[in-house]
C-alpha cells in the first residue's frame, strides 16, 4: 500500500508550499499552480492523494488539506476495500482536528466501493458513523459531507432503504421517529423526498428547488403523510435535535407550506414554536434554529389566527437573537398584509386557550370536575367531586385518565406562558403613543381572561375629543365598564389610552398612589408609583447620548440576568476577542425606537481567572427605526415616553445589581472599588428611590411600628430597643447610631408579613421594609451574626 507514496508525496508538497501564499484568499485547488496536477497520470493523483491523508492525519499541525484530497481524489480511481482499510488505520493512529481532513479520503473511498467489498467492514464503518454524528468538535461542512459519504456506504452494505445519514442517533429524535415510523419512512419515493428537504442550505427555497420538491411530493404517494407524520413528532418532541435533524426539519416546513389547507397552518404553528423554544438552562439556543427561522418567514404567510397567536407569543418569548428578529419582520409582514400595526398583532393575537371571561375553564375527568383558573397571575388546576374540593389530584385519576391530566397541566403551563409573555406586553406599552376604541379597549383588556387580569388593575383615561383626559380605574357597574374617576363617577369618552404618569401633574399622580393603596389594588407592574425620567441639562449638553447611570461597578451575571428578563439583547462579556465590551439593546415605542446600554468587563485582577465578575456601565443611547437600518437620534427627538421606560430599565439594572447593593460587600475585602462603594450607599436617590421614598412614607404610618420610624430625606431612620439605625432609600444598606457602624444584614424573603404592597417589581422595597422591622425590635434578634455587630 505505502509503495510509491514516498515519490508521490515528494511531487505534491513543493507544490502545496508554493500555493501557501493564496491560503487565506481562495482553496488551494484554485490557484493556476494547482492547475498542473490535472495532467499528472492517474496512479500518480491517486498516490498523492494517500500521501497527503497520511499527512492530514499524522501532522501535529492542522492545515486546510479538504480540498487537496478531493481534488486530488477525484476522478477514475480503482479504489480497493485495502485502501480503505490502510485509510482508516492511519486516520486512526493520528491526529483529528476540526477540519476533518483526516476522514475526506476514507469516505470518498467508501463512497465508491461495491456492496460485497464493504460488507464486512460494515461494523467498522458503523462505529465511525456514530462517532461522527456525535462529534461537536470537527466542523459542521465536513462533518456533514463525511457522514452523508459513510452513511450512503454504510447503506449498500447492509441493503437499509433509508438513509442512514437521516435521522441518525446524533439525537434522541432520529431514533424516535424511525422507530415509530418505519415503515412509512421506507415507502416508495419517500426516502429520496426526505433526501432532498435535507439538502436544503438556505432558509429561503430557490425555485428550482421547490419545483424538484413539488416532483417527489407527487410521485412519493405516502410522502406528504410521511412530512406531517415527522413534524408532529417533532411539534411533540419539545426537546433540541441534532444539526442534521434541524436540516431536514426545515425542508420538510416547506414542504408542508405546499399545502393552503388550516391544518397544515396549524401544524406548521406548532412546529414553529417547537422549532423556537429553547431549554431553560440555554434560552438562547432554540431546539432547532434553522427550522424556526424557516418557518417563522413561512408562517407569516398564512391565513387563519394560528399564524397571528403563535408569532406574537414568541416576540416576547424568545430570547435568540436571529430568531426573535425573524418574527418581528414576520409580525411586520403579516400586520401590513391585514391592514394591523405590530402593536395591533400581537394585541389581536393573545390565546385566551379557552377560558371564560372570568378566567376559568372547566372539564369532566372520570367522576371528578377539574378546573383550570387564573388566580392572580397564576394558572391553578383544581378538583372536586360534587360540591366538595379537593386538596389534590386524585390519586385514582393519575392511572385510569393519565391522558386527560397530562393534558390539562400543559394547559396550565401555556396559560402561564401566555401570562407571563402578557404582562410584558401589556407594560411595554407604557412607551406607546396608543389609543384605543371603548368597544375594543373593554374586549382586548378587561373582558379578555388572560390580559384582563392586568387590565383591570391598570389606570386608564379616556377622552372625547383626544385633547382632554380623564383617568381612572376600571369598575364593572353591572350594565358594563367604566373608567372610575377619583371622585368615584364615570369618565366619559370614547377613545382610551394607558396612563403614565410623566403626562399627569404632581397632584394628580399623589392622589392616585394614594387610591391605589387604599382600595388594596396590587398592580401588576409599578404604574401609579412609576418612576419619571426627564432630560437633563447635562444630557441636553452631550445631545446624542446619556451619562445619567455611567461609571458603575455592577454584579455581571445578576446584571445580565435581569438586562434578558426585561426584554434586553446583549451579547456575553468574557475575556476574547470582542467580548471586554457590549451592547444591551431593546425597542420602546412599539418597535420605531430602539435604546442602547454600553457597559465593558471589568478585570477580575487574577490571570487565572477567567470568569466575568463585574462590569462598569456607559452610555445610553437612542436610535430610530428608518426602514431596514437604525439611524442615531438626538436625546432631544426621543419621545419622553420612549426616553423615561428605556432610562427606568437602566436605572433598574444599576439599582438592583451594583455592588453597592450587596449588604456583604465590606466583608470582602477587594479594595479595588472601595471608594465607589462607599461614595455609592450613601449617596443622592436616583428616581426610583424618591418612588421608593414616597411608597414608604404612605406605607409606614399603617405599620405596627409607625412609631419607631422616622422617613428623611435619603435615610429611614430606625430606633431600637438597642441602638438606632439609618436604613440608606437606595442601597438597602444599614448605618448604625452613633458611630456609622456599617451593619450587615441579609433579609430572609418575605420579611414584610401580610402588609399589602402597591406593587410587587420592587424588591429594595421589600428589602428595607424588612431590615425596619427586625431593627424595630432589635432585642428579640437571635441570630449571632448580627448580634456579634450590635454589641462590637
């Protein structure tokens, strides 16, 4: 085997040195010096092209041989079962890098065998095969070609009709669907039709593609059922799939667009959100990407409520980048082909799953009533048995109606999915210039049994003309809505819009926080109490960009964290190539504006360490949509309703998570911020802290210990049986009288007892009113570490 490629190898590798010059521009095989081996007599290709295996798969240093070996592999070649085994051998005893060089002449070999020459190799070429499609490491191209070359091999030895390079074992779904689906995957023209959805490259198909696809659409008779068969199985599935899986899924989404008919609008609803959930621990990484972003272009382009519901539910679900891009055109599109704004879809197109109006959806299982109700913000799944409740599931049920449970718990998660992506939705609008008609602000908000559990606790106005509003809450008077005004009489008009409190006078916002807490209201999200961002003279000075939240050292990962869970898209700071700096941005104003949120890593000082600690924010800046592309905007033309959401997210961001906050952080002994520490815990209230002041201040005088507090300027000050304490508005932090003496004290949740809170996206609210009220009685305290501070 290895006579004649000493010479062989000695012809090729002067030429590969004089081609290094063109390796980053263009393949080696393209250069006119590479030209010349085409004359070369074909045993002497052929050698070169064992020479330059062995050189792929014993070399310590990777280099780009793909192309050499194929070009020098191709052609008329007497390949023997003996080269494929020397092939496999070297390959074996060598080095494997990402490339995957060391398997392109293995699998081109193999490719060009007979049946009875492969025949006993087929256990060998198994093992590689399964090795292959679990490898993470050798890029995804080669890895692909080599597998489809194998897998065809693989297929003549054993006589296998489909595929095997089809739903392989590189994931739990492969296995799955060819077991259940055997015999239709096996039918006359099916596994050619699946052959070619999995040869699909882009998300977009070429015509000439879908004419070819149209062909084994009609010839294969089973292969239309053998398409929904496999994307019900995948809509079932709810779990990630292997990148070829995630191919073929996605020619097989269009084969399903062929059909108009609803069912396949539903199906392909369903395999798109399928397609873009992601797993808990990875948000950002949906089950099957190239799937969803296919199908999400597809969806757009259907009839039906299907398409609206499932696309509006994953604007504000999904966290990947392509992908939560993609339903946004898709959203765009599918508003401007019904005449809708993107605000009106995704408003049109919330799942009341089957709810009455007051939240509840009942149903028989065996001799028991089960129902799902929305309680508060919650979905629950009750039983009874007559007129009597029961505590639990009955046990009897979990064995004879197993179906019917399994069913109604996932309504219950869609329902509280549906909710959570709601209460998003219905907040973001806070940044809208939006105005409803009565008729459809009574059916979208108060009537509707999911977006009404935060519509009826919201403040609205409403006005005749558009010029004057009137504000209130809403209140069923028996014969319909009406918005109640603080005098307790119905406003009158018939246009509504959300109110905000930077479009209301001083007196007016006080008389509402005041109403609000006295009729016990709990309002899903901060809106009577909610903080007012205006310009500054020193951002009206810089005009392009915000320093207002610049310079602070934040907890990362908590940072990050909460940056997602307020609808933010930044990408990952981390110690490569581009990651010392990031951009959080998120759309206010229905999607025209878009804000910007600059903030870098911080060193963490040890070379060893390379995970992300810290980071220090920068400037905000603002954007406006214009057509395809963002155009900066001056502070000055961003409107205040854009400005104030976008600087109140920030605002969050710095005041939950800057070091400052951390009651433990003077334990710790890092000196390196310790004068922004201590400049930070006490330092001047930002926005949301004077709310936070003014929540306490009507708060405090129905506590029990309304007489041992006393509400400052920037500190509520405690007194003790022991000692008297200053509790910092905006850090949470203690000071202890008469010294200063820092106190640390981390609060258990829920240290507020059953006091009823206006709002509950506070936590430092919380958080003090809990430290004011262990402090209150500070002589019952018994935990030693606070002790051993109280008496030092």
């Amino acid at each position: 085997m290895e006579a004649g490629i000493a010479e062989a190898d000695a012809q090729v590798r002067p030429l590969l040195r004089t081609t290094t010059t063109y390796f980053w521009a263009s393949s080696v095989t393209r250069t006119p010096e590479w030209a010349a081996t085409e004359s070369w007599p074909g045993e002497l290709r052929r050698r070169a092209a064992l020479a330059v295996h062995l050189e792929a798969a014993a070399s310590s240093r990777p280099s780009g041989l793909n192309d050499v070996v194929r070009s020098l592999a191709a052609g008329e070649h007497d390949w023997t079962r003996a080269d494929l085994v020397w092939c496999l051998e070297a390959a074996g005893r060598g080095w494997s890098y990402q490339d995957g060089a060391h398997l392109e002449l293995p699998a081109m070999i193999a490719a060009r065998l007979t049946p009875a020459e492969l025949a006993d190799l087929a256990p060998v070429l198994s093992a590689l095969f399964d090795e292959l499609v679990a490898d993470h490491f050798t890029a995804a191209g080669p890895r692909r070609r080599i597998v489809t070359l194998i897998g065809e091999a693989l297929d003549r030895a054993t006589g296998r009709r489909v595929p095997s390079w089809l739903l392989h074992n590189g994931d739990e779904f492969g296995p799955l669907v060819r077991a259940g689906l055997g015999d239709v995957l096996a039918a006359p023209g099916v596994p050619e039709l699946l052959a070619h959805c999995a040869s699909l490259d882009k998300p977009a198909a070429p015509a000439t593609w879908l004419r070819v696809l149209d062909q084994h659409l009609t010839t294969a008779t089973a292969g239309k059922k053998a398409v929904r068969a496999i994307l019900e199985a995948f809509a079932a599935h709810r779990d990630s799939v292997h990148d070829d899986s995630d191919r073929l899924l996605r020619g097989l989404v269009w084969a399903l667009s062929r059909g108009s008919d609803e069912a396949s609008s539903d199906l392909l609803a369903r395999v798109t959100a399928a397609a873009s959930a992601a797993p808990r621990q990875a948000s950002g990484f949906p089950h099957a990407q190239r799937t969803a972003i296919a199908a999400v272009q597809l969806l757009a382009e259907r009839d039906g409520e299907a398409p609206v519901r499932t696309l509006a539910r994953l604007a504000v679900t999904v966290k990947n980048k392509a992908v939560r891009s993609r339903v946004q055109s898709a959203l765009a599109r599918l508003g401007a082909l019904r005449g809708w704004s993107l605000s009106e879809v995704m408003e049109l197109a919330v799942d009341d799953h089957g709810l009455d109006s007051a939240g509840n959806r009942r149903a028989r299982v065996g001799p028991y009533e089960a129902t799902v109700r929305v309680v508060g913000e919650k979905a629950r799944l009750t039983f009874a048995r007559g007129d009597v409740a029961l505590k639990g599931v009955p046990a009897a049920l979990k064995e004879t109606h197993a179906d019917e449970l399994r069913q109604l718990r996932e309504l219950v998660k869609g329902i509280n999915a549906t909710l959570t992506a709601e209460r998003q939705r219905v907040e973001a609008l806070l940044s809208e210039e939006r105005t409803w008609a009565y008729a459809d602000w009574v059916s979208r908000f108060l009537d509707h049994p999911i977006t009404g559990t935060y519509g009826r606790r919201l403040l609205w106005e409403t006005s005749t003309d558009g010029c004057g509003w009137s504000a209130g809450l809403p209140r069923d008077d028996g014969d319909g809505w009406t918005i109640a005004g603080l005098d307790g009489r119905p406003a009158r008009g018939d246009r509504v819009r959300l109110w905000h409190p930077i479009r209301a006078g001083v007196d007016e916002i006080l008389a509402w926080r005041e109403r609000v807490l006295a009729t016990g209201v709990t309002q899903p999200f901060k809106q009577a109490f909610r903080e007012v961002y205006l310009l500054t003279p020193a951002e009206e000075r810089t005009s392009s960009y915000s320093n207002r939240f610049a310079a602070h050292i934040l907890r990362y990962r908590q940072a990050n964290a909460l940056m997602r869970a307020r609808g933010w898209q930044a990408g990952y700071l981390g110690t490569w190539d581009g990651g010392y700096d990031s951009e959080a941005t998120k759309l206010f104003g229905g999607g025209a504006w878009r804000a910007s949120f600059h903030h870098q890593l911080v060193d963490a000082g040890d070379p060893r360490d390379y995970d992300v600690h810290y980071c220090s924010t920068d400037q905000v800046r603002f954007a406006r949509q214009d057509g395809a592309t963002w155009q900066p905007a001056p502070l000055a033309d961003v409107p205040p309703l854009v400005f104030t959401e976008a600087m109140r997210d920030v605002d969050l961001f710095v005041g939950v998570t800057s070091i400052a906050t951390d009651p433990q952080w003077a334990d710790r002994g890092e000196d390196r911020f310790r004068d922004y520490w201590h400049s930070t815990v006490v330092g001047a209230l930002t926005p949301s802290a004077e709310v936070r002041r003014d929540a306490l201040a009507r708060l405090l005088p129905r506590m029990a210990i309304a007489g041992r507090v006393t509400l400052a300027d920037r500190y509520l000050h405690v007194r003790g049986n022991l000692r008297g304490y200053r509790i910092h508005l905006g850090s949470g932090n203690i000071m202890m009288e008469p010294n200063d003496a820092y106190l640390c004290i981390v609060p258990a949740r829920g240290g507020t007892g059953r006091l009823h809170l206006p709002f509950e996206d506070d936590p430092m609210l919380s958080t003090i009113l809990s430290k004011a009220i262990m402090l209150a009685a500070d002589d019952t305290i018994t935990d030693p570490t606070v002790l051993r501070q109280l008496v030092s």
